[in-house]
C-alpha cells in the first residue's frame, strides 16, 4: 500500500507531509534550476459527481482555465469524473477516457492532487471526502447535508492532515458568506444571521404574494420548472434551510452546531390568507433561516446560540423583504461593522459550480505553498431551545360572531403574560363559514414575548368555545 505521506528532512528538521505537496515542491524545485518547464503549475482534480453542479464545474474549468492560471499561477486539469453510469447523458460533455465507476480508486489515485465532493448526502460521501483527506489531499464540497451533520469530523481530520476542507457552495451556492465570516468578519461580534437560504420556498412564497396563487398550484410549477424536487420535503419543511442555518451558525459563533440542533417549521400552512394579511399590515412572508447568540444570563454561566427555521413576517422596508423569485441572501448583524446583506443565486448548476471554483482556486494555491486554511474550531454549543427565544408574533383565528367574544380571547393572552399590539377583525365569506360556527376572523400581532407563553396562550385558544380554530401562527422580526 502507498503511504499518502512521506518524511522529509529540510534544514534539519523532520517533516512529514503529503505525496501532493511533495510533488508540487520538487517540481517547482526542478523548474527554478531548469529541468522542467512550468509544470509546477498544474494541479490535477478528481471530482466526484457530474451531475448539475459538477457539470458546470467542468464547464468553468474549460471555459476558465487559461484566466485562472494566469491570475493565481496554478493550471487546473481535471484528472477524472466518478460517475454511477458512464453512459448517462451529461448537460456537459465529458470524454470518456476521464469518467470512471470506481470513485474510491480516483480519491486514492496519485494522479489526483485535489478532490471535489458533489455527490450529495452522507455516504459515501463522507467516506470518499475521509480517504481523500487520510491520503493528505484537499477536498472541496458543496454538501450541506454531509456539514450539517459529521462536518466538524472532516474539519478535524483535514486540520490533521494539514490540508484544506472547504464548503463556501454549500450554505448559499454562488454567494460568498463563508469566506466573508471565516475571513473578513473573523475578528467581528456577530450577534445574528437571518438568512432566505431555500430558492424553491421562496419562489412559492413570492408568487403567492405577488399572484395570488394558490400554494399547491406553485409547488407543482416549482417541480415542472426544475425549482422544486419531486419529494419537495428537505425544502419545504425547512430541512435544506436548517442544514445550511447549522452551517454558518458554526462559522459564524465558533461553536459546533449540528442539523439536530436546529427547530424547524415549514411553509406548507402558509395560505393566501396569511399572504394578504401579512401585505396589509406592511410585512411580507418569508422562510428565514435565524442563528442569534446570546450572552450568559442569570440562568447560565455559557453564551447560548438559538437556530431556527420557520416562515416569517419580514417588515416590507427590511433589506430581507425584496429578497424575490428564487434568489437567496443572508443579513449579518454585528457589533461593530453594523447590518450587512449578502444576495445572489443561492442554487443551480453554474451559480453554484462558481462557488466551488473559487474554493478550489484557493486549495490550489494553497497547496502549492505547502499551507491550508484553518478550520472551524470549537467546543460543542450550548443551544437554547425554541420555548426560550422571543419574538413577536401574528396570530390568525377564526370565531363566532357574539359579544364577550373578544374579552374572552383577550384574557387568553393576558394569562400568559403576551400583550396584544394590534387586532383587526373581518367576517368570513360566505362559502368560509363552518356549520354556523366560525362566522370571523381575528387578526392579531403581538409585542416581543416569550415563545412558551405565546404557545400557552395557543393551548389555552384552543380550549375556547368561542373560537373555531386556529389558522396559523408566525413569527414575526420585531
């Protein structure tokens, strides 16, 4: 078996460091004194995947090459493609001499220098990502899942072996928010991330409100124009959103944040009623994703972090609410450097594929330097369960139409300590009225409360004679 590392002695000291980096040094050496001509310069790519995103990676490195090389002094030449089926169809063509079934032999191949990961999902990824990063090669990937879950694993691993592990496609695809707090807010106190991080909800959420659509009928657009999966659950539900909340939660505080952390709440009980609400009281509906610190209180001696996907009531004159279709963007807030934006394409092939690029770019100037970037770093973070943050909330209920029944819902809220900020009442159409019940609707939006009263004042709502149902409940930024 090929050990993955070799030990060198330089200036008297032992060192021990990768077959790649190895090869990179004695080629650049053998360049300086005129054995070889520039070959120092390619560093040779084995990518995993060519579906969308690899696709168009291999379209960027053709149509890119030259530029790349003569902006950061390194070639990069693909080595070979794992693909499932080498007779598949391709949206880029691949020769055939490059495609391969065996993904685990191209990983340890020494013709490969770095590795791309666009697979998906956790295995094999993460078992191909660790025999790369265990044979002292970089790996780059876009596989939020893969993060979300045994990410800091793989961070440990690459810190180990002294390579890269980089992820920048992977929270926001073509929008650089990664390398922005890992590199440029490193030194910032962050407080907070909101974030429209899932294309597909919202699109669905903006042509409801901008139609009047009908949730159903643009889900079903959403998967006939490619927007939306055929099993649309991992976005609708929050679930993409939440894998990537994880993930800049992590870079963001310093602390190990897993999907498992994050509560979540999906957009499928959003209807056109909340759409119509929501425009008439001046806000607009969206699917955020939210990380927040907080600092030590009388409870705990630890900062707490809070993730959380869930749709949102946006202030129309919010930077987050003109967010449309289906783009993405992510707002900062920080001690210092104040309320920043972050948008773009947060998904597709080559919006996604540019990000992957730019990580690839770095591990290969990196490599040929002998150096890597330093990984996330941290202990486990304390989390602080959703019945403990606070907001303000917008409550849709639907009641009979008698005297005292206001006064009855009103002391509802006040058992729970939730004071009412606003309340509008409306009678229900005709065809919306149930057996002579539910003949109104009751509008509220609440002051900042505590989201365990909030959700008592629920339970105890639901007791109530007077009221019919419970429509929907969201939060709302504050």
């Amino acid at each position: 078996m090929v050990k993955p590392f070799t030990e060198v002695t330089l200036n008297n000291v032992d060192w021990s460091i990768s077959n790649a980096t190895l090869r990179l040094l004695l080629t650049h050496s053998a360049r300086q004194v005129g054995i070889v001509k520039d070959v120092s310069r390619t560093v040779r790519i084995g990518v995993l995947g060519c579906g969308t995103v690899g696709s168009g990676l291999l379209e960027l490195l053709e149509s890119r090459r030259s530029h790349i090389s003569k902006t950061s002094g390194v070639d990069l030449e693909v080595a070979g493609v794992a693909v499932r089926s080498a007779s598949k169809d391709r949206n880029y063509p691949v020769a055939s001499e490059l495609l391969t079934t065996k993904a685990e032999e191209l990983v340890t191949s020494d013709d490969v220098d770095i590795v791309v990961e666009l697979i998906g999902g956790i295995e094999p990824a993460r078992s191909l990502c660790v025999a790369a990063l265990e044979a002292g090669k970089p790996v780059i990937t876009a596989n939020k899942e893969l993060l979300a879950n045994v990410g800091f694993e793989l961070y440990e691993l690459a810190d180990a072996h002294g390579v890269d592990f980089l992820y920048e496609a992977s929270a926001a695809a073509a929008i650089p928010i990664v390398r922005s707090l890992r590199e440029s807010l490193v030194g910032e106190d962050i407080t907070r991330i909101m974030g429209i991080v899932n294309g597909t909800t919202n699109y669905i959420l903006t042509r409801m409100d901008e139609e009047g659509a009908d949730y159903s009928a643009v889900l079903s657009d959403a998967q006939r124009l490619g927007y939306a999966e055929r099993d649309p659950t991992a976005d609708v539900d929050g679930f993409d959103a939440g894998a990537k909340a994880a993930i800049l939660a992590s870079v963001a505080f310093g602390k190990k944040v897993v999907a498992g952390d994050v509560y979540h709440e999906g957009i499928s009980a959003v209807t056109q009623n909340d759409i119509e609400f929501a425009r008439n009281l001046g806000y607009v509906i969206k699917l955020l994703a939210v990380a927040e610190l907080f600092e030590p209180s009388d409870e705990s001696t630890e900062t707490e972090i809070g993730v959380r996907v869930h749709p949102t009531m946006v202030p129309k004159d919010h930077p987050l609410a003109s967010v449309r279709g289906s783009f993405n963007a992510v707002f900062v807030e920080g001690a210092a450097a104040g309320e920043l934006m972050f948008y773009g394409r947060g998904a597709g092939g080559l919006p996604t594929a540019s990000a992957v690029l730019g990580d690839l770019i770095d591990a290969a100037t990196n490599l040929k330097r002998g150096a890597h970037e330093p990984v996330p770093a941290g202990d486990r973070a304390t989390i602080r369960p959703i019945d403990s943050l606070h907001s303000a909330y917008y409550l849709n209920l639907e009641v009979v139409d008698s005297s005292g029944v206001l006064a009855e819902v009103a002391a509802a809220f006040g058992r729970h300590n939730v004071s009412i900020l606003s309340m509008e009442q409306t009678a229900l159409p005709a065809d919306e009225v149930r057996s002579g019940k539910a003949e109104a609707r009751l509008i509220f939006i609440t002051h900042v409360a505590q989201e365990s009263d909030m959700q008592a004042t629920v339970a105890d709502l639901r007791k109530l004679d007077v009221v019919a149902g419970i429509v929907n409940m969201m939060r709302v930024i504050a």
